[in-house]
C-alpha cells in the first residue's frame, strides 16, 4: 500500500465555486494536500447532475463525474451573494479562489475581480471562462463540444465519411481545470516573493489548440498544405515530406481486438516500421518485395514513382493478414523487446485488468458512503509524500460545521514580505531548469516556466534530430529542422546547448548544470539516465535539493516502462483511441499524439507543487510522471462507471448521454460545419421554431430530452437538412443570439483571424535569425499582475554554447577546448 503524507500543498486554502467547467482544479489541490473547500448553493452543484451514473446510488447522489472530480475536497451550502460577511470572511481566510461562472449565464458582481483584490490583496483568483473575460466572444453560450469545435482539434479528427468527431467524452473544460491548478500555483510562487494575490484569467478555449500539435500555426507560418484533406471513403493520406510523417492508417485488427500502428515513413519513424518487418519474417512472414524496403528511405521511391499507391495498399493488407493472427496481450512486449511501434487499443475494462496499472497503483478504490468506487490515483509517482489520500466526493453541506469552525475561527497570519521583489519582476524569474526533453510533453514543461520568467536551459544534439524539428508544420512549407514551428511552440523563451550525450565529457556538463539548477525535465526512455550516470540518487547527491521530473509513456517502473512510443500509443494505453469514431462505424481515434496534450498539464502542476513544498522544507524530490496515468485522469469517470456497473465506454460519434440534438452538422459550402448542442427543453423549443415552426415544435416525438434520445437519428436527420443550404456564419448568429451553444468548426487555416483568438492574442510571433519570426502559442491564461513574456525564439542548434559554458558555468579556454578535442558540443 502506498503511503502519503500531508501533502505537498498542506498549506494552502482553497474556495471552489466551479461547475463542470473547472471541477477538476480543485480535485488536482486536494489531491497534492491543499483543503479544497467546494461552496455549492441550496440545490447543489450543478455537475452533481452530470452523466456517467451509478442507477443504484440514492436520487442526487448518483453522478459518477461528480465522485471522481470532486473527491478529496470538502462541502459547504453558501450564497456569497446573500451573506457578503460570510464571504469576505472565507476570502480572508483563503490563498486561492477558483470559479466558472460564465459571463453568457451572468457574472455575480461579488466575482468582480478588481474590488476583490482590493479587499484580498492576498488572494489568487482564477476565473475559468469559456472564451475568457474579454474578447468579442467572452459572452458566447458554450459547451464542450463547441469549445472543441472553436479550439481547432474538432476540425482535425475526421470520421470516414468526413464528418468532424469529437472524443466522446467531454475533455475540453478537463484541459482548463488542469491548466488552472498550474496558473494559481504560478501566481503563488509570484506571492511567495511579493506577497500579493492576483487575478488569473483563464480561457478554455485558448487550452485546446495545444491539442493540434501545432497545426494551428501552420496558417500563420505560411504552411498551406500541412495537413492534407481526405476525402470521403479514403482510409489514409500520405506525406512524401520525408519528414518522418505517416501513413494515416492506423487502427489494425489483431485476434481479440485492435491495435495503434502506423507504418511510418522517413527517417525518424521509418527504422521502427523496417523492425515490423523483421519481425515478420522471423515469425515466417517473409515478402519478395516488401519485406526488403527500406521505410526510411521510401520516400525517396514514393516521389519517384517506384512505388504506387496500389503497391502501399498491397502492404496494408499483407501487415494486416499477419497481425490478424497475434494477441493484444503480446503487443506491449513486442514493442519493448523489437522496437516497433505499435500498442494495443485498451478499453476502460482492460484497464482495470492492467499489469502496468496494478504494479504502480494507478488505479485506487474510493469508499463513500454508497459503496466503493474506483478512480485514477495520484497522477505522479517518485514522491508520495506530494499526494494525500485522498477521501470521497461530499455530500450536499456535509462539513458546514467543520470548515466553518476552521475557516472562521480568526483571521490567519499576515503573509511575510521580508524578501519581496521589486516591483514588475516575473514570477519564476530564479528558478533554473536544465531541460533534457524531447518532442512535445516534456518540453511543454520548460516552456511554460520559460514564460513567467525561469532561465531554461535546453540540451539537444544535431546528430540525434529532436522528433519535433522534423514535423512541422513549417515557413512557406519548407522542411527545415531549424525553423518547424511545432519545436518552435515547445521550446520558445529556452537557451539552447548542443551536447552529445553519447560522450563522457557532455555528460559531465550535464553533472555541472544540475549543480547550477532547481529543476531538470528529462524524456528518455527509462532506465537511459541510469546508463549513462545520470539517476536521480547520483545527481541529488550533487544538488540535494534538485527536484527531477522523469517523463515517459508508461512510468519508470512496472512489466511496461520500457515500452517506449509517442502520444497516439499513450492515447491506445489510456483507453482514448477507443472512444473516438461514429457509433457503427470504425474507431478514428483523437488527432495526434493525444497524451502529449494532457500529460505536461499534469506534470507541470505538480512540479509547480513540489517547488512550492521545496521553499517551505528546503527538500528536493523526484517526480515520475507517466503519460498514460496522466491520460486516464481524464477519463475517471468512465473508469468509475465500469467499477459501479460494468459499462464500457465505447465510439458515439458526437451524441451526448443528456443532450439532444448535440453533434456537428453540415453547412453550405465546401466542408462547412456547425457544432451545436441544445442543453434543455427551452432551447429545443427555441430552435425548433427557427428550423419548422409550430408543427416540429409540438411534435411530441421531440418534446423532452429523453424522447429526443430516443429519436435521435430522425432528429439529426431534421437538423442537417436545415443546417446544410444555410452560411455558418449566419447558423452561428442565429444560434447564438437565441442562446444555443454553437459554433462553426473552426479551419486551423482559420484560426489566426478568430476574432476572439486575435482579441486574447493567441498567436505570437517572435523574431526568428532563420525566418525572420517565428509563431507560437501564448499562454492560456493572463496573470494580472505578472503576464506571460515571449521575448526569444527556440533555440537554433547551439545558439546559446558560448552564454551557458562561459557565463553559467564559468568555463575557461581549457574546458571548452577539451570538449571541442572530444566533439561533445555538437
């Protein structure tokens, strides 16, 4: 049994008053040791009502998204607004205050954040809206799947007739409630210094473009043709970049289920499809032709017209044939034992039944009050006196006594500003980061502490090429591992060293820089820093006070942590490629390495965490943070549900549990959608008169959300027709001025003229010495006080060598000759 402690967090007091759009935020404070305390009004919270069920349970008591996000925290029954001495007495007693009132349903004015801040210049505030608290949209009626059509990622994931796919469960506020536990922690570690509280202003929408792997820059870097259209009925693109980029087909049968493969073309995904064909021919599997290709060099013969489209789909077929005749349980293995790429499509139910996830304790049974659930544990390893154990969802007021008896019982200490910073500093700007991360998750990391101000310092070797360098997309469509703006979007604000670490001597600079650091972010398959000298127990002996944080797709320990691939794998091990695709039709899976997306939202956080810990108690920590782990935190309800009643979350398209009609509809024009999602019966009615007047509003088959349920193929059927002859823009209006979340799905070719994303300055851009200037993506959220910085561009190979050897380190002319004489900087 695993051990906790108080928490990394212990200290702190947290007020949540968010709904479904923020609930997770306060779950991730509880977990990490903060007393969370949820202020729900007189007939609950509003996410008490929200699907996955437990039937059994007593009547408001049974939603499962309620018991897994809200477990760890306590309840109270208050109206702020009726009782304002109450409230300022809560606020004086709380570090942090997280809400998701929406301005389109009404901001209370006691939420105002400037008189609150005048009254608590204490307190960090954060606001999780839809679009955010300014912008031409900040009032817009929302839902998850029209935040997700509006952030880009809808646009990307497409069912085989064309149709834009959502996952089928929501994700969109689950992406803001984690990126919020990171914004509060930034504000504090800024309070830390200063004393001052600020206000965080948090857009859910801003969140989801992370989720395009860096598609969405690809208009605004000049890449017209990035991601290149399908058309309906075919099963696969291809990209003769020679990049490194993919087939599109993915999703292969295997003898009791499916698995994620592609078979990659290039020459950094290309050697791992020539071990698929080494593997078949050791198992007897031998082809004339095929089995002698060269994938890293198919390319070359594709552009040459050596090898058709005929020829590709031949190969499609004879992999398929072989791996129709293996095992799910066998894939994982093979994966760590050969190097291919490829991963078993696991459901909610193979995950409960995981070897890796009962070796690590990933999954916990929750005792409540109605019988045992299960959930997602801690969602990091290494350090498990950073977690508390966590107790279950509350009932409805169930410690009014208690909170307010703490809360109230006097006014706490003064915050001590002995060492306050001067005025207009950046909140990190002492902490220093040696970052060893590869492609997305772990570089995410560093540049979100490089944002607030941290020097970041980034090791990479033009011999291994980073696999975000050669994706893209890029400058006018020229492939240039210098100038790909999805490495661009990952690493902005870093220094950049070239080491090789192949070599004694960079290995030794690396033993310096941890000397220099507080923090190192490292991405190698498990076990290579222990190769190579690098532990976490050899380098604490150097920096006792190093926080370390390892991330990989399994975890550093268990059957699997040698099992090494990329987010579209940690999305088949997390139960995500599952979930994607139309009710009867094939599984599409989400866009992209999708763990990647998810996991440095979690793996930020509790670094943030450990550092606050680390100022308090002076103790370094190692933190293993596993993209898979972190995946299923965002499907916790689901897992519960299986562990209540045996429900296995499958593909449903764009439908919704409660709501109906709720999906994406076509529109006029060439590949023109609307995304839209009627939430109750007033707003059916309200659209039913827009689309057909008194004859389809009255027709009973359609009248409640349950015989809308049960009608909804006719329903859809109705909605497309009426959708289909008319502009989005006007179906967009229209809808909206009646209320009824909607939204076009928005073109990534688009996304640089949103109006609200303009208004928030999404996208950045940023003198490049190569391009002229580089984009990135800002940051989510706005700090009040301490905003984000974007001052310098990613770092050409060795740009900063000179600054980190001689001004960080203090090397001498011997030094830097020695590494020369060895070629260690390259």
């Amino acid at each position: 049994m695993r051990r906790y402690s108080e928490g990394f967090l212990n200290s702190y007091r947290v007020l949540d008053l968010c709904n479904h759009r923020g609930l997770l935020a306060g779950h991730m404070l509880a977990q990490l040791g903060a007393d969370v305390v949820q202020v729900e009004p007189e007939g609950g919270n509003t996410a008490r009502r929200l699907a996955p069920f437990a039937p059994d349970w007593p009547e408001g008591e049974q939603s499962l998204f309620w018991a897994t996000y809200a477990a760890g925290k306590r309840s109270i029954v208050a109206d702020p607004g009726g009782d304002q001495a109450l409230w300022d007495r809560l606020l004086q007693s709380a570090d942090i205050l997280i809400e998701s009132y929406s301005p389109a349903e009404g901001r209370p004015s006691w939420l105002d954040p400037a008189p609150l801040g005048e009254r608590h210049p204490h307190l960090i505030h954060v606001s999780i809206t839809p679009f955010g608290l300014e912008g031409p949209k900040h009032d817009w009626p929302d839902s998850e799947i029209t935040l997700w059509a509006a952030g880009g990622p809808l646009w990307l994931t497409r069912g085989h007739d064309d149709r834009p796919l959502r996952i089928s469960v929501p994700q969109a506020y689950l992406h803001a409630g984690a990126t919020a536990v990171s914004a509060a922690l930034i504000a504090l570690a800024d309070r830390a210094s200063t004393g001052l509280g600020q206000h965080v202003d948090l857009a859910v929408v801003q969140t989801l473009p992370q989720c395009t792997l860096g598609a969405a820059l690809a208009e605004g870097v000049g890449h017209a043709d990035f991601v290149p259209r399908r058309k309906a009925g075919d099963e696969h693109v291809v990209d003769l970049s020679g990049s490194g980029s993919i087939t599109r087909k993915s999703k292969w049968t295997v003898s009791d289920g499916l698995a994620e493969m592609h078979l990659g073309i290039g020459p950094a995904a290309g050697p791992a499809s020539n071990k698929l064909m080494t593997w078949m021919r050791d198992e007897g599997w031998f082809h004339p032709v095929f089995s002698n290709w060269d994938w890293s060099r198919l390319h070359e013969k594709i552009i040459a017209g050596d090898v058709s489209e005929a020829d590709l789909d031949a190969v499609r077929a004879w992999v398929q044939s072989f791996l129709a005749t293996r095992h799910k349980d066998e894939l994982v293995g093979v994966a760590m034992d050969r190097g291919v790429r490829i991963a078993p499509i696991l459901t909610v139910a193979d995950l409960a039944a995981s070897a890796q996830f009962a070796a690590r304790d990933s999954i916990e049974t929750i005792y409540g009050p109605f019988g045992p659930y299960k959930m997602p544990g801690a969602f990091a390893r290494g350090c498990p006196e950073g977690f508390v154990l966590r107790r279950p969802a509350p009932q409805l007021g169930e410690h009014d006594a208690e909170v307010r008896d703490e809360w109230l019982a006097g006014r706490r200490s003064p915050l001590s500003r002995a060492a306050a910073r001067v005025a207009g500093g950046r909140p990190l700007e002492e902490l220093r980061v040696l970052d060893l991360a590869w492609v997305v998750a772990g570089p995410l990391i560093g540049r979100a502490l490089a944002d607030f101000g941290a020097t970041v310092v980034r090791v990479e070797s033009s011999r291994r090429v980073e696999t975000a360098r050669v994706m893209g997309p890029f400058p006018g469509g020229r492939y240039d591992v210098q100038q790909s703006a999805l490495f661009e979007t990952c690493n902005a604000g870093k220094l950049g060293l070239s080491l090789d670490l192949s070599k004694d001597a960079a290995r030794d600079v690396v033993r310096d820089l941890v000397g220099w650091a507080d923090v190192l972010v490292e991405s190698f398959t498990p076990g290579q820093m222990a190769k190579w000298n690098l532990s976490y127990e050899e380098l604490r002996a150097l920096n006792p006070g190093l926080v370390m944080v390892s991330t990989s797709l399994s975890g550093q320990d268990g059957p699997d942590a040698r099992y090494s691939g990329y987010g579209n794998h940690g999305a088949a091990l997390s139960g995500f490629q599952y979930i994607v695709g139309a009710p009867d039709g094939p599984l599409v899976g989400p866009y992209g390495p999708y763990t990647d997306f998810v996991a440095p939202r979690f793996g930020l956080a509790t670094l943030l965490a450990a550092l606050d810990y680390r100022r308090s108690t002076g103790k370094g920590c190692y933190l293993d943070i596993s993209q898979v782990e972190a995946g299923v935190q965002f499907l916790a309800p689901q897992i519960a549900a299986f562990s209540v009643t045996g429900e296995i979350q499958g593909a449903v398209g764009n439908r919704d549990a409660l709501m109906a009609p709720h999906g994406v509809f076509r529109a006029a024009g060439d590949d023109q959608w609307i995304a839209l999602a009627v939430e109750n019966d007033g707003q059916w009615r309200d659209l039913a008169r827009l689309m057909g007047g008194a004859d389809l509003e009255q027709d009973q088959r359609f009248a409640t959300a349950l015989s809308r349920l049960n009608h909804v193929e006719e329903l859809e059927a109705i909605v497309e027709a009426w959708t289909a002859c008319r502009d989005v823009q006007w179906l967009e209006e229209t809808l909206r001025r009646r209320g009824i979340p909607a939204h076009r799905v928005q073109s990534i070719y688009g996304m640089g003229v949103d109006p609200q994303m303009q208004a928030r300055g999404h996208l950045v851009r940023i003198a490049h010495p190569l391009s002229g200037n580089a984009m990135i993506e800002a940051a989510p959220f706005r700090l009040s006080r301490t905003p984000a910085r974007y001052d310098v561009c990613a770092p050409p190979y060795g740009r900063d060598n000179d600054r980190v050897l001689r001004g960080i380190l203090g090397y001498g002319e011997d030094r830097l000759g020695a590494l020369a004489a060895v070629d260690a900087l390259a």
